[in-house]
C-alpha cells in the first residue's frame, strides 16, 4: 500500500518517541500531591489529551491553573533523566524529508515538547502544541492548524499516530490516517493504514509530494 501527500503531521508521544515510563511517574507522583484517588485517576485517559482536559477532568477549576504548572514542572524535570527514547525508526524517516513537509502536532504544552524533541535530537521547523489551539485531540484543530502553517490543502497531508484520539482528529480534519501499535493494540485503532511503528514505512520525495509505502 501506498499513500501519497504533500505533508506528513506526525504526533510525538508514543509516534516519534516513548515517554510512557516518564508519565506514569510524574502524572502518578502527580495524583498522590492532588489527593485524587486511585480509582478516580484509573478512569481518566492519559494518553493523547492535553493536561488542561485531564486536570479538569479530576479537580475543580480553581485548582486547574496550579495543577497544570505542577505537571509541566514534574514532566520537564524528568526528561534529562532518561524520560524520553526515540521509537525505532524515527530518525531515519525524518532525516528522509525536507523540513517544510513536515510537522509535529502534540497535545503536550510547548515547554515539554520542545524539551522532549531536543533531547533526542529533533528540531522541526514547525511544531503545533496545546498552547497553539483552544481545543485539542480529538478535536482537529490541530492538526488543521499544521496544514495551514505548512500552506497545505488538509487532504493532502497524512497523520501519524499511535493514540484513538488523535486519529479522530486526523479523520475529523479530512486527511488521511497511519496507525503505530506502539501504545495501543490494532483493534483499538481506526486508520487507513495500520504499521507496528515508523520502521515499517518509507518515504520517498517527488515532485508531487512524498510517497509512503511498507517497507517489503
């Protein structure tokens, strides 16, 4: 299978790298300093939804604010301890695509996604975070925000992403969808093409754009 674009949005945690052990310390550590039960934080999806919908999702709104600098404190200040890996394949599919193709589009602030990315060595021209939209993944403003930053027509751009929500988004936003089995298993995720991660694709550039196919 082939899928043709013109721009490649590439969500970060869990797709272009694995934070997973960092935020489950710090969002544990950060759950025992709130009070809030372990019961009550099992219930609530971590993964892919900006901290603003989890923290009110689990305190009431004037404590927000303070919880939402307390978890950006405690996921920054895990990075330089080993709290962010490259997921396989990652460097060399990046490396393959010239800088204004690409995006990153996350729903971690930009603090934290800066500071994860240069950890490990990626610095994209264009980066979309939860302090660019007013409504994150599933919502595709995001990722409709990205398209236009790299002047592309929305069905011309391919999504890259390992969590439900953001593939909502992606669909949402007209554009198509590859799933990474990276966080979740294949049949909690919908898209039109489903890899293990971005070891399995390769990209070659064209004049039309960027193709991308699996890997024989």
């Amino acid at each position: 299978m082939k899928i043709h674009a013109e721009a490649l949005l590439f969500d970060n945690d869990g797709t272009l790298v694995s934070s997973l052990a960092s935020v489950h310390r710090c969002w544990t550590r950060w759950a025992e300093e709130f009070g809030i039960t372990q019961e009550a934080f099992e219930r609530v999806e971590l993964h892919g939804r900006p901290a603003v919908e989890i923290a009110a999702d689990l305190l009431p709104a004037d404590v927000v604010p303070r919880a939402l600098a307390r978890i950006e404190e405690l996921e920054v200040e895990d990075v330089p301890g080993g709290g962010v890996q490259l997921l396989p394949g990652t460097t060399a599919l990046l490396d393959s695509l010239p800088a204004d193709r690409w995006a990153v589009v996350t729903s971690a602030t930009r603090r934290l996604a800066e500071a994860r990315l240069e950890a490990v060595g990626i610095r994209p021209k264009t980066l979309v975070a939860a302090d660019d939209v007013t409504r994150g993944k599933p919502d595709p403003e995001p990722y409709l925000l990205a398209a236009r930053e790299l002047g592309v027509d929305p069905a011309r751009c391919v999504v890259f992403e390992d969590a439900p929500a953001g593939l909502r988004a992606g669909r949402a936003a007209g554009m198509s969808t590859v799933a990474l089995t990276t966080t979740h298993p294949v049949r909690e995720l919908d898209a039109d093409l489903v890899v293990e991660d971005l070891s399995a694709l390769s990209a070659l550039v064209t004049a039309a754009g960027v193709e991308i196919a699996v890997r024989s």
